[in-house]
C-alpha cells in the first residue's frame, strides 16, 4: 500500500512532479516519441468525450453548428491579419513537401483558423439574410511551443473553436460574452472548477482581437491558468477576408466577427485544482469511472462474495459508471489505492459481513469519508453520494480561491505571500506598468474582471491615477 | 421552381456533375482555398456526428476504448514496417519546418497511425494481463492525392481508427472480423446501404496487412466503392516496433494486431447510393433534419396557418428533428424544391384547409407519395414514415445491387454492360490475370465474397483452374 503512495510525489515537495506522477499513474496521459507532444490514453479522453458532450449541448441549444475545416493553411492566408500573424508566425509548423515534391507554397499546419474560415465565410455571406453565421469545431492544432507540460501546453492540442459572424456589433459582442458564459458554466458545473471571468489587457489580447475575454482559475500551487477564452475580433478580419454582406438597406457592410476557444488544457486544471496527494479526483460529471467495487474475497466465503458484487454491478450499470474490480492478482487494499489514483469518486467495499447483513460499505473519494449502506438504499444513496462530491469538490476549490485571492495597494506586496495566488488590485492602463510588473514579479494582468470590486486607490505600480480593477498572478 | 431543379444536372446526363451539383446545392461541402481539400458544412458534418455516435456505441458495447495519439509521425517510425512504408511513402505530407527552425528530422502529418500507435503500444504492453488492448480514435489524417472528390477521395479526411493487439492469432483474427460486422451493421442500418463483404486479393491488400477484410458498396453509375475495411495485420507490425508480452508460460511472445477504419467517404457513399435527380435522399437515422414543416401562409388567414404550423412543430420537436420553414422571402413551392434538394425525409404542407380540418399532407421525399393525415394521428404516422422510409431506401438501394450484380465466366463479358455494375467470376489466384483485367476493362478485383457462390468455372482472364470467386468492378 504504502509502496503505491510513494510514487506520487507529494504537492508540497515538488508541485510539478507531483503533476507528472498523477497524470502518469492515473493513466491519463503520455509522451509521444516527438518532444512535446502527448498522447491522451482513454482514461483521459473519456473526461474530454464528457467535456465535448456538455459544449455541445450548450452550443446547439444557443444556434451553433459542427463544421469542419482544412488543417491547412495558405501562407498567404495567414498574412493576410497583420496582428495576427504577428502573433502565430513564430510557433508555427510548415507543410513543405506533400506527395513526393516540393511544394509551390508552404502550408501551415492551423495555430487557429479565423484565417481559413474567414476565406470561406468571405465566400458564402452575401446578404444580411445569411447572417449571423454560427459555426464551431472540434479539431486538433500545432503550435510549437518551446516549453511543454502535458494538456497545459503541448505542441499538438484538442480543442474547439467557434467562429462566427454578425450583422452589427453589439450582436457580435453580445455573443462573445454568451459564449464566455457558457464556459463558465461547463467549467464550473461539470468540471467544479470555479472561474473568475474577465477581460484581458490589450497587452495580453489574443492576436488580432479588439477584446479577449477570458475566464482563470486558480491552481493547485497558486498560479493562475487561463481555461477559456472568447474574442471580440470587430471587424479585423472581416475586412482582411473581405467578409460583406449587402444590408436590409441596400448597403454593403463588412460583418462583425468573434471566435473563441477551449482546450484539452481544460484537463490540466481539473487535475491541478482537485488532485491530492494520493491522485486524482475527478468531479463524478466527467468522471469515467463513477463508481468502483471492490469485493474482500479471501477465504471460503469469496465466491459469495463476488456473486454478491456481481449483482450490485448490474444493479448500477444501468444508471453510473460503474466497474466491479474482481482482479484476482491484487489485494483490495492495493485496489483502493489504485482507484484513488485515478480519482475515482465512489468505492464500494464488500465483505462477508456485508454479504451477511445485506449491506456495503461507500467510501467517498473527495473526503475519505466511510458510511456503512443498506442494499436497498443503495442506488438513492450514490445519487445522493455523487451530487456531494461534485458539489463539494467545488465548494472546495472555490474556497481555496479566496483564501489565496488578495487585495494589495503596492505590486511589492506579493512578496509575502510567496508570489502564490491572485492579486487584486488597480491600474493606471500603461503598458509600461504591465512591464514592471511582469520584470519584478514574474507575474502577469491575468484579467480585468467582470465581477471584480471597483478602483479604490492608485495604480499598483506607479500609483498614480488607476483607470481599471485587475486580477493579477503567475501563470501557466 | 423549374429554376431550381435545372441547377442539378441529371444523373443520366453526367453523374460525376450530378454528385458535385447535389452536394454542392445540398450545402453538404465546399471547396478549400487548398485544391484538394474540403470544408465539411454543418449540413454535411452532422451526418458525421449521427454515424461517429452509432460507430462509438458499438465500439463500445464491443470493449472498444477511444484515445488520441499525435498527429505528426517522425520519418524514422514510418520507415518500420518495410511493406507500410512503401504503400504510404508517396503520399505523405512532411512538415518540414517548426518554430522558426528547420527540423532536423521531418515528420509525417499521419495517412494512418499503425506506427506511432505501434511504438506506444510497445512501451505499454508488458504482460498477457495487458492484453487485449482494443483503442480507436477519431482524427484527421492527410494522403497526398492527384485525383480528389469531395467525400469520395480528399487529401484530408476524417476517420475513425482501430488498433488492437491480442495474444493470440485466433483472437487477432477474429477481432478483425467482428469489426467489419460491425461496420456492416451500421453502414447497413444507419446508411440504407447494402455492402457486399469481402476480403482482399493481396494485390489490393493494406500495406502491410496479412490480411484485409472490406465492405463494397454498389454506387449510381455502376462503379463500387470500399466503404470500410479492417485488417488482419499479423506479427508484422509487432515485429517492426517490438510489441511483446511475457505470456502466462513465462515465454516472451509478439502481439497480434489488427487495425481497422472508415471515414468521411462514408458520406460520399450515402450521396450516390440514395441521391437521385432531385437531389439528396437521406436515410432518416442519419438525417440532419427528419421533418420539415412548410406553411402554406397566401391571403388572409396566413397567420392561422403560421400559429397551426408551430404547433406542430412543438409537438414533433421533442421526438424527431424538425424545422418550420417559415422564410417569408421564399414560396412554398421554392420552399419543397429546396428541401427536397437537401434530401429531407419527410415534408409537412399545412394550408387553411387543413387548419380547418384539423388535419397536414404528409409528402415522402423518397417516393413522392403524399397523403392527408389527421392531426391526432400526427406523432405515429411520422414514426411509422421515418421507418418506412429508412427501409425503403435500403431496399430499393439493394434491389439496384442486386439488378447490376451480374455472373460472368469471361471477363470480356462485361463489355456488353457498358462495364457498370459488379461482375461475380471465378480467378486462379494470379496477381498477372488481376493485372490484365484492369488493363483491359478498369476492373480490379473488389473482393473475395464472404458469402459469395462457390467456384463454378476457370479463372475469367486465362481460363485455368480457379482458386476463389471473386467480385470485379470499376472503382472510386
């Protein structure tokens, strides 16, 4: 038992170790023979399939429809943004040679495809009849990135990206803010993960956008992670890809455009905010496995035993996620330890007590907590049982996230706290400042945000006169 | 109205701009600014959706687990299996080019994963406890294509790919047989379109394979397409990247792997098969939109008739996927000849009689046939028509299969049929009778039936003694 524990680098001894073991033991996850990129084992993406399913929901329900796009990328397309190139040109990956020659031009393997979709949209838009266009997909993207952690920054990633295209602009800013809001609730509803939702510096925008809105969440070692974002891109790129549309009043007028997008980083927050030091903990809404047995099967009465298992399984099947554990070669307590890697939220551990008292012991995940069940409460009690733990495994994260949120006059503040958390506090709006900061802390304007408290005294760098809130911190 | 149905050229006049004018007009896809390359439309895509959730639930139901493993292949990897690499070498994409930095190895954008997914499997199969291990994933790949076809043949396209290892030949062999029944199953239930099963000549074989197993489906102009396939691929690529297991007898043995998939191309099948001149047909278990409502809304009691039509709408939309077309710029009779382009399956007309009799017109897009139904009767007789259709598409679809499959005993024989339909004959066994067939006709060897007649006659090409039936066609 003991054994098993030790492979898993406690949180306080070396956070990101501790983040390697756990998606390394819970099978989540692994390298690729190419740097930098993962591969995501189905324990992993069975949470991604879940995570998919509640988008989708969300996405279909407000007007939105799957679409597919090219991998591939014209050069030319991709310069036609100036920002945006700026941007993407240094991470990105180039086709050169295809079916045996070298190729007239080079093809970039899709950063993000406001490019390629912009060409196409240019093409089927033509009347304001034909707007809003409201499109999204599901697809991978390469950015080659210099520093990688699995699901936090790969070169290859999973994500989706919505792109879409209005008749005036509060339309189109009406949707960006829709969409951050649909993320906040899929982020915080199935993956308990609570959020602090905001809008970026200029100097943190995403390439090409008038506005970034942004949601972060505070992980497990204090730093922020940006877990979704949703950009208010104007009329950028429609006038890069001539996106017009002739109006109700005989008028041609470029679009209004937005995208936004969220990733198998997504992952990489549910591990960091809810894992321990014995593993994971996966809120049971995108848990997997939601529920596993664990039969006590030695000695003679283990036949029963398992017969007795075997029937809480079906019982359970038809409505959980549910795994009888009956392998022959492993002890149970080896077995408890195993599903607490993987972050399992339920275990039902059965004996011959148990057998004889018809009853089970539920053990929860989320606390360690062990109550002893009758067989006919059963069912009623994992509903009840799963409903906790996703509610308190977001209770938990959420008061972990004002503990560690704070207000500061002066950025030097930080420095006793350890860097660790996030920082409120004001802005005078000077890049300049945003610099300072970011030299002497390491720390970046994660957001300003939506919900935040107002201006109450001067900047926290220059201290003079502040024009914005900001929530600031290391990041991923 | 006859303005619009002269935008699709008759199948008889031109089948191949008969299928780009359907798919084209059924915004299904379009063409990217990259020749060879396509953009999935959402009316095209959700299709895709409907059949990746029949594929993932018998998947499922089968012990099938769904991951992701990289999208760029190191050439080293490629170059394993020495049969792989010869098959796939041509039409490999290389990104040659990362961060600003050219590589110093290229890596290939995947045509198909056996080597990447071979290499990781190595690294996780350790013992016979390991085994099966039964993953798929759903992924883009790119083949560099000279002669490409929206759906058909694209130099990207989106699939589903099976790899498995097991510890035995016999269960190798047998998963690479239940495989392709299950894409028989959903082909032939979610599609309507029958397949002939079958296995390849070595000639025709996937690189690398001991073995591969195919579904043939018989297309509109009498030419067949390999509309999935599943490969028996033996100890090679356990060889080539040293998948190895210690067995219960304490011997260290290679895996036995199979591999499996289909893709897009799928969709391009439904088009041919079920499309007729009106447009699309589409199988109602696939269909985007199973119901569309058309209110007839002239004089004046066009808003009855608009308040009667989203009733109904309300009453079907929990059930079945439907819509009210109520576009005020367009006629109903625009209205029919669109839907029936984009091959919706059954078409509601409601007019002031019917409000008044409490009654619709049902109208079939498969046969045409309309008749009047009650309103009681509304949820049942769609049900009852949806099936119906859905059969009957299958059948008529096996019907011109069955009408174009002909017994030759000479393949000059197949002359007088203008070279269309499928041809069942018997062969020797010879790759140089196979190459004189499709020197003389354009034939190749589709299959050797699964349940096909026995041996009757001499090879068709030499007239020596026949060594297996086969099924020959012209081939997308």
């Amino acid at each position: 038992m003991e054994n098993v524990l030790k492979e898993i680098t406690p949180k306080s001894v070396d956070y990101s170790q501790w983040y390697v073991d756990v998606i390394k033991k819970a099978d989540m996850v692994d390298y690729a023979p190419i740097k930098g990129f993962m591969v995501i084992k189905p324990y992993g993406y069975r949470i991604w399939e879940f995570i998919q399913d509640a988008m989708n929901a969300e996405f279909r329900a407000t007007g939105h429809e799957n679409a597919y796009f090219p991998l591939l990328i014209p050069e030319n397309l991709l310069l036609r943004e100036a920002e945006h190139v700026e941007g993407f040109s240094p991470e990105v990956a180039w086709v050169t040679v295809g079916g045996g020659e070298v190729l007239a031009e080079r093809l970039a393997v899709r950063p993000t495809s406001e490019t390629i979709v912009g060409a196409m949209y240019a093409r089927w838009i033509q009347s304001y009849r034909d707007l809003p266009v409201l499109m999204n997909q599901w697809s991978n993207v390469v950015r080659w990135e210099k520093a990688t952690r699995p699901f936090l920054r790969t070169t290859e990633f999973l994500w989706q990206e919505g792109h879409t295209v209005h008749r005036t602009e509060s339309e189109a800013e009406a949707e960006t803010r829709q969409q951050l809001e649909i993320y906040r609730r899929v982020i915080e509803q199935e993956l308990a993960i609570p959020v602090i939702a905001g809008r970026k510096s200029a100097g943190e925008r995403f390439a090409g956008a008038i506005d970034t809105y942004t949601l972060e969440a505070l992980m497990g070692d204090g730093r922020a992670l940006q877990i979704a974002t949703s950009h208010f891109l104007g009329q950028n790129f429609a006038k890069a890809f001539n996106i017009q549309f002739l109006d109700e009043d005989g008028v041609q007028k470029y679009g209004w455009t937005t995208s936004w997008g969220s990733s198998t980083r997504m992952i990489g927050g549910l591990i960091m905010v809810h894992g321990d030091d014995k593993g994971l903990r996966i809120p049971p809404r995108v848990a997997p496995l939601q529920v596993v047995i664990v039969p006590i099967t030695r000695g003679s009465e283990g036949e029963q035993v398992l017969r007795y298992a075997r029937e809480l399984e079906t019982r359970l099947k038809s409505r959980f996620r549910v795994r009888l554990d009956d392998r022959a070669e492993y002890t149970p307590g080896y077995k408890y330890n195993d599903w607490e890697m993987r972050g399992v939220p339920l275990r039902i551990e059965v004996g011959p007590r148990d057998v004889a008292n018809q009853a089970l012991v539920l053990a929860r995940r989320d606390t360690g907590a062990k109550e002893t069940v009758s067989r006919d409460r059963l069912e009623e009690t994992v509903v009840n049982q799963l409903t906790a733990i996703q509610h308190n495994l977001f209770a938990q994260a959420l008061q972990e996230q004002h503990r560690n949120r704070r207000s500061v006059t002066h950025y030097r503040e930080v420095e006793k706290y350890g860097y660790r958390g996030l920082f409120d506090g004001d802005w005078c709006g000077r890049e300049s400042c945003a610099d300072t900061l970011k030299t002497e802390t390491g720390m970046t304007i994660r957001c300003l945000p939506l919900d935040g408290p107002t201006i109450q005294t001067g900047c926290v760098v220059c201290g003079q006169l502040a024009v914005s809130h900001i929530v600031f911190a290391r990041a991923y």
